[in-house]
C-alpha cells in the first residue's frame, strides 16, 4: 500500500529501487484527490488520462534501464499561470477561461523531460494577485490544516495540495511573498530562486520585473530536486541569467557550522509586528541554527514600509500595464478583487514609477553591502499563523508592510522554512535570504535546520 504521504526524495528512491511503481503512486494521488479535494478546492483541472499516460511511460522506461532521475514518475501539480500545451491555462479568471496554449512553459518542458507526471492545474488567485475571491468560476483553496483557514496566496492550491499529500511538489510563482506565503500558512518549504534561475517563458506575468518562478515542495531536499530540473538559461525570457546551474541536491550535505547569520527583528517586531507564537518560533530558530554552528547577530535594514512601498508601486505600475486593455473592454469579467486592486495600478504616475525604481537601485546596493558581512538574512516570513479565510481583507496586501517583498525587489534567493506550530495546530514559518545566485547556500540551511527539528514529520489530519 501506498504511504498517504511521501515526500519527492523518498518516493524517488523506491522508484529507483523498484519497490514503488509510477502507476501506483499516481492512482494513490488520485484516489487522495477524489477524497480531499472536495472540501479542498486546490486543483482546477485534474488530468487523469495524460497523468496515468506519462505514469505508464515512466514505469516502462525504467524498467528498460532509462531512469531519468529523481523526478522520474513523481506526480506534481501546476499553478494555473504555467502554461501547457492543449490544455487550458486560465490564470484563475473569467477572462481567460477559454486560453489554450500551443507550448508548455519552458520550466514545464523541463520538469516533463525530468520525467515528472502533471497531475493537473492548480488553484490560484485571479492573475497571481486577487483572492481570496469567492465570486471566480472556481472557488478560492482552503488550508488542509484548517479548512477554514486563509492557504495564503497566490500559490494556494499549490499549498494546499504539496501540504494534503494530493502531489509530492509543485510549482510557485513568487512576485511579492506568492511561493513564500502559502508555504508558510502550509507549513511547507517553498523557495523564491534569485531572479532569471528559473525562466518565465510561458508564465502569465504579473509584474515583470518582480515576477519570478520557483518550486513548492514538503522538504528542502525536494525544492532542491524540483529546481534542478526548472533552473536553466532561456533566450526567449530577456531576464533569463545565463548561468552554470549547480548540483543543488548534492549542495545539502555541506557544512552549516560557520555560516553567518543576520537576524532582522525589526521587520517583525517593530515594522510588521508579528504575533508572540511566531516571535516565540524564531527565536527558538535562530538559537539551533547556533547550535548547528551558526553565528546570529541582529542587523537593520531600512525600515519595512520602504521597502513594501517601493515594491508595491512597481508591482501595481507593472500589473496595470499588461491588464489594462482587458480592464478597459471587460472590467466586470474580472472579479472584484483583481480589479479593485487593479485600479490603484492606474492611478500610478509615471514618476512615482521612476521615483520607486531610484529608490529599489538604493535598496539593493543597501542589501548588498549589508550581506558583505553575512551568508544569510533570517526574518519572518509571515506575521501570524493562517487568518480565517473570510477575514481576509480586500487590500490586504496594501494594510501592512510586506514581509517578504524587499526580497523581489532585490531578486535574492529567499525561503519558507516551517519552524513550529501553534497550540491548535497551524504552521508557523520563518524566512532565510541568500546572496544572488547561492540558492544552494539558502537550501543547505534550512535542509540542515529541517533535519535538526522533528517539524517535518507533522502532516494534516484530514479525516
């Protein structure tokens, strides 16, 4: 029988072992879709025949002596903004409900030729930045540890199904905290690459110089065997870096002891106050990273509403610019989130773009030489455990500085890392930041912290 949940690295194993078959995991998954994803509402659209297709393809290839790798039969599930070829990409939206692409997204092709299964396409907010609406033609993904709870956004049924067990990893996009947010709430690990690692050929833009594409998974060896496959240079994205990828997975079993660690507090006790059981889980971190042979010192950054109001004007500039034709013909198609939010986009002057794009060069150059000193930024990746859903507020977004976008705008490597969980059970989560391109040095961390706590061995309770 089938574990009811598996993580990426050990079901590859038994793949590779021959004591698992494709086939077998994919019919679990489903079966554990047709169970949960009722009260769920993680997938829009569940591909069983080209699913049990490419399942039957990767048993018959590795019984032949072509293993492709750790993806090799391991089912995953797509956020609704990849695209893929013949099957509808609808970005959550009535406006492009009827969308179907010619071609796969680039890091699609490259998650398929791993020899990952597509399990179907995963819930969203509308374009990567409503929700949670309840007036889309599909219903907005719910917090399996607590189905009453917010999944955070916009990667939710990404959240929602990699924290059910319904898929072993998916994929993210991350323009302000959207990988970063759900796996938080979720109680996964979820990383943002640094900007052009993975390209955004194929993926629905939000904000284009903000957006960027990254993996879901239970694990940070998981993040690291779903990047492998999606990192990459492409000439078709002008962001694309143009760059040696190296062996993430292998990266893990390096040395954390002297790696140096900047904590910022103030974003989290003082800009964005955070709730004593999220201030109470990191401080519990940041002491085993130093028994792990870290060192921990305080840092300070800009004061966190700097950063959000940079990152925010530029993202909301950027998002009207691409909807706004659509906005202008077919304003009541969307739903009144996206459009609510949408509107503030155009009342953006082109000076307050410029201003905001001066300001995002300062930050960065401030970034940079503050991490001259240290390997690793650690602050909160959320202020709280999961709201109830329906206390979500329209503008949330905009009510309180954004924990996670400084690490957009700068396009440095940042992850999700569950540290905890609350007296009721929902996960609490911390954040760790890396210099651009040393993804691996970011991974080995919170593998090494993963491995040192007993967190990742808490799962859902469904029933």
């Amino acid at each position: 029988m089938v574990p009811d949940y598996l993580t990426i690295a050990d079901a590859a194993k038994l793949i590779r072992q021959r004591e698992l078959s494709p086939v077998e995991l994919v019919e679990s998954r489903f079966a554990r879709i047709e169970k949960f994803d009722g009260k769920l509402n993680s997938f829009i659209r569940v591909l069983a025949d080209t699913a049990h297709a490419a399942a039957r393809t990767a048993e018959n290839e590795i019984g032949a002596g072509k293993y492709r790798g750790p993806l090799n039969g391991i089912p995953l599930g797509l956020k609704d903004i990849y695209e893929t070829a013949g099957i509808p990409t609808t970005g959550h939206s009535k406006v492009m409900r009827d969308h179907v692409p010619k071609a796969d997204a680039f890091s699609v092709r490259k998650l398929r030729e791993a020899g990952a299964v597509v399990m179907g396409k995963l819930a969203t907010h509308e374009f990567a930045l409503g929700g949670p609406s309840f007036d889309l033609p599909w219903p907005p993904a719910r917090n399996p540890w607590d189905t009453a709870r917010f999944t955070g956004g916009s990667s939710s049924g990404t959240g929602a199904s990699v924290a059910a067990g319904l898929v072993l990893g998916g994929t993210g996009s991350d323009t302000g905290g959207s990988i970063r947010g759900p796996s938080a709430f979720c109680g996964l690990a979820g990383i943002k690459p640094t900007y052009g690692l993975i390209s955004r050929m194929g993926i629905l833009p939000l904000a284009f110089s903000l957006d960027h594409a990254g993996p879901m998974g239970w694990t940070a060896e998981d993040c690291a065997i779903m990047l492998q496959a999606m990192a990459g240079h492409d000439p078709a994205d002008p962001g694309s870096a143009n760059r040696a990828i190296p062996d993430y997975r292998a990266a893990l079993q390096g040395d954390v002891k002297g790696l140096r660690v900047g904590l910022v507090r103030h974003f989290y006790e003082r800009d964005n106050e955070a709730n004593a059981a999220t201030r109470n889980a990191i401080d519990a971190a940041a002491k085993k990273l130093e028994e792990l042979g870290c060192s921990v010192r305080e840092l300070t950054l800009s004061p966190l509403p700097e950063w959000s109001a940079c990152g925010m004007t530029i993202m909301l500039c950027e998002a009207y610019s691409i909807h706004e034709a659509n906005l202008r013909r077919r304003f009541t198609d969307f739903g009144e989130n996206f459009r609510d939010r949408m509107v503030l986009g155009g009342l953006v002057s082109g000076a307050d773009y410029v201003q905001a794009l001066r300001r995002r060069r300062e930050l960065v150059a401030q970034l940079d030489r503050t991490m001259q000193g240290v390997d690793i930024v650690m602050t909160a990746a959320a202020p709280s455990e999961a709201p109830p859903i329906d206390q979500v507020p329209k503008f949330a977004l905009f009510e309180r500085p954004s924990l996670t976008i400084a690490f957009n705008i700068t396009g440095s490597p940042a992850m999700s890392v569950c540290c905890g969980y609350t007296e009721t059970g929902l996960p609490l989560s911390f954040q760790i930041v890396g210099k651009r391109f040393e993804d691996a040095t970011v991974l080995r961390l919170a593998h090494a912290y993963e491995q040192a706590t007993p967190w990742r061995g808490r799962r859902p309770n469904l029933s």
